[in-house]
C-alpha cells in the first residue's frame, strides 16, 4: 500500500494524519460492515458487500477527506442529515483497508469487528460464490458488531435471523 511509503515526505506531514492517529480515529469513529444481499443474477441468488467507514459531522468532514488522502481511495459522502461519511466499497480498495489495519492494529475491541472483516474479505477470494462459502461468510458478517447467536442461511432463498434476534 502507498501509505507508508510517502505519507512521512516533509509535503505530506501537515496534510496527511499520522497511522497513529488513524487508528485511534478509527477506534473511535469506523465502522467495519458486511451486508448479504438478495440477488437473483448472482451465482448463489447472493451479494456479499463489504464496507468500512467513518462517520462525522458535515462541520469535521475536512478530516473524512484526509482519510481519502491518507489511504488513497474511498469518497466523501453525505450520510444523513448533517452527516457526512468517508466510504470505501471497492474491493480492491478494501484490500488496501484490511492491510493497513494488518499493520496497523486497532487498540479497542473494534479489532475484534476488523478481523471478522478481513476474514470476510479472505473468504471473498471465490468462496462466497458457494452455497458453502456465502454460509461461512454470513455467520462471520452477522457476528461482527453483535453480541449475539450468529444468523445461517437455511435456504438458498432466506437468510433468517436467530430466535430472539427478530
């Protein structure tokens, strides 16, 4: 990843925050999230869609641009309301995500969440595109920002949520 490699030079100190700070902004601020989405065009009738992101105000998304300087991908965008969120989707990109955070360890229990994340993400190198792979992949994503029984797929038509999850 490019991070490390420039993010130091004497033009980028004031511009681009430190990977320190990041993971401590991230600690506090990110969010790691997979959604399993119903669609019928794909293999298994599923899309796995990984995202990371930041949430701020619209007064502090001067800091969300930095995160898109900092990493070099991802966008800005509005969240809700005065809301604004730095969003990264593409896959390619989340990869660049998942290695600085291999590099950069999260200090709170958000790393917990991260390496469901990256598990995800491994898994997504062709499993989700099995029957066997996108149930693998959903007990991981559900897990993930819970403390609560992990959702299966019963079918290869519903995804049902755990007794006392509904």
């Amino acid at each position: 990843m490019s991070y490390g490699e420039n993010a130091m030079s004497a033009g980028n100190q004031q511009e681009r925050p430190s990977a320190d700070w990041i993971v401590g902004f991230v600690d506090g601020e990110g969010c790691f999230h997979v959604a399993i989405n119903r669609q019928p065009k794909m293999t298994v009738g599923w899309q796995v869609l990984p995202e990371f992101r930041v949430v701020q105000h619209q007064r502090d998304s001067e800091v969300l641009r930095k995160l898109v300087s900092a990493f070099g991908c991802g966008r800005v965008v509005r969240n809700h309301g005065d809301r604004m969120e730095f969003r990264v989707r593409k896959l390619e990109d989340l990869r660049r995500i998942v290695e600085f955070f291999q590099k950069n360890p999260l200090q709170t229990t958000k790393q917990e969440n991260f390496a469901a994340f990256a598990e995800v993400m491994a898994l997504m190198e062709g499993q989700q595109l099995t029957k066997e792979g996108l149930t693998q992949i959903a007990n991981i994503a559900w897990r993930m920002n819970r403390r609560v029984k992990p959702r299966c797929l019963e079918s290869s038509e519903t995804i049902r949520l755990a007794p006392g999850d509904r």
